[in-house]
C-alpha cells in the first residue's frame, strides 16, 4: 500500500461545495482489478473574509457602559472551535494612546503591537452558524468620565478568516452630572417688580462632559405652598412645574414661548434651575 496525493494547485472556488472520492487499481498479467469508489467526501473553501458590528455603545455619548455587544457574520460557518474566539473586541482611548490589556488589568500607553489587546467576547451562534451575536462584559470596566474611547471588533470563522476591516465605534463617556445656577434673581432680594428679561442662570457640564443640552426652571410661589408656575397660570401639580428655558452660550434665559409670572404683593417666590 502506498499513501498518494494529487496536486489541483488553486482551482477552488469559494463559493462552491466540492465532493470527492478516489479508487484503486492494481496490476496483474491478465488486467488490473478495479477496486470499487470510497466514500465521499464533502468539503467547502472558504476564502471570504468574516465580517462584524458594534451594535452598542453607538457614536452617541453614554453615561453607562455594561456591556459592547454587536453581530458578526460569515459566507459559510463561523470559528466554531471556541465560541470565545468567533468575535473579539479591543479598546483604545486616545489620552495616553493606550490599549486596554485584559490580562493585567491595566492601560498599556504605545503599545509596539496593538494586535495583543483584542479581548475575547462571548459568542451566540445562529442555527446555521454562520452568524451571531457577541457580547464582550464591561460592567466592571474602569470607564473614566470626560474620556473618548474607541471600540473595535473583529470576527473569525472556521477557517481562521479574519475581518479584512475591523468595526469601529468611538464615544465619549460621561457620568458625572451636570450644574445650573440661578444668577438673577439673588437670593434674598426684595423687588419692587420682576420682568422676565431679569430671570437668567449659567449652566456647565464639568470634567469635559459630553455638553448640556436642556435647563429647566420652575418658580414656585412659597407663600402659597405648594403652587408652580406652568407658563400660563399657577398650578399645585408638581408634574407641570418644570419649564424649559433658551440656552445662549453657558448661559440660559426666559423662554418667551411661556407667559410672564402673575407676581403678588407680599409674597415670597423660589426659582429652581
């Protein structure tokens, strides 16, 4: 017996399913006996490259961060030896062009090869196979408010075909709150009128925060109680008593589209930014 091989150099087709059998003939002085076909074998190229997505976080700025999940997907099967290795992630953030090292827990700054911080990612295959969804635990991630981070991914299938573009996704995270102020009017003033031209605060969103974007207000009568100001008339309903103001620069201003306060001699009024 002999081992043989036969050498169809590169004719596959990537897209196409293949089967193959072989037989064997020996030589005798009266003619060579013809041994019967083997079993087939079926086999596929797959010579496409995976590809894959960042469905979360997107481009928006996000104040909370559990997870990075996304799909990933491929012509014919995805990496199935170990579902940890189908999708990888990575992350960068640009201050101190560092790359998250999983391993020692740690932002490694100018890394010689970026290719070492790809992070492996839980992977839930299709019923087929040849796709799914990853997801990659960030829930005790040392995320830093005011830090822009990039996320991306990569996918690998059966074959070890990597994504020939990696998925992209870079956003600004922010958990730290906001601040307003009432400027005018002060507090403890005595007034002999009030125009809403005189009714104005700054606001800012600090630690380099991803921006404000509403300022709200409501003046509440104290001599009444419990008594707001919707923008028409005074109202007891706390539901109605935030109204929201024009923003100019850092600051923010009466909105006209609400109708001036009723003020009433001898009362005393609280303004809430």
């Amino acid at each position: 017996s002999v081992n043989w091989y036969y050498d169809f150099s590169d004719i596959w087709h990537t897209s196409y399913t293949y089967t193959a059998q072989s037989r064997a003939r020996d030589v005798t002085t009266t003619g060579a006996n013809q041994g019967a076909a083997s079993g087939i074998v079926t086999f596929y190229i797959d010579k496409s490259n995976p590809g894959s997505a960042i469905t979360f976080p997107t481009t928006l700025p996000q104040k909370t961060v559990a997870s990075i999940t996304g799909t990933a997907w491929d012509n014919r099967k995805m990496y199935l030896a170990d579902p940890l290795h189908a999708s990888r992630v990575r992350i960068y953030k640009a201050v101190g062009d560092a790359y998250w090292n999983a391993v020692t827990v740690q932002w490694d700054s100018s890394p010689a090869d970026p290719n070492l911080y790809w992070s492996t990612a839980a992977f839930a295959y299709s019923p087929n196979q040849s796709s799914g969804t990853f997801t990659f635990n960030a829930a005790a991630f040392p995320w830093s408010s005011g830090y822009t981070y990039r996320l991306e991914s990569r996918s690998r299938d059966s074959v070890s075909n990597y994504d020939s573009v990696y998925s992209t996704v870079a956003f600004k995270f922010d958990n730290t709150n906001p601040e307003s102020t009432v400027v005018s009017p002060s507090s403890g003033v005595h007034l002999t009128a009030l125009s809403t031209t005189s009714i104005n605060g700054s606001f800012t969103d600090p630690s380099a925060g991803a921006g404000v974007t509403e300022v709200r207000l409501y003046v509440q009568d104290l001599t009444r109680g419990t008594t707001y100001w919707n923008g028409v008339g005074w109202t007891n309903l706390d539901a109605d008593k935030w109204l929201i103001k024009n923003l100019v620069a850092s600051d923010w201003k009466w909105n006209t589209v609400y109708e001036p306060p009723q003020w009433t001699d001898g009362h005393r009024y609280r303004f809430v930014a």
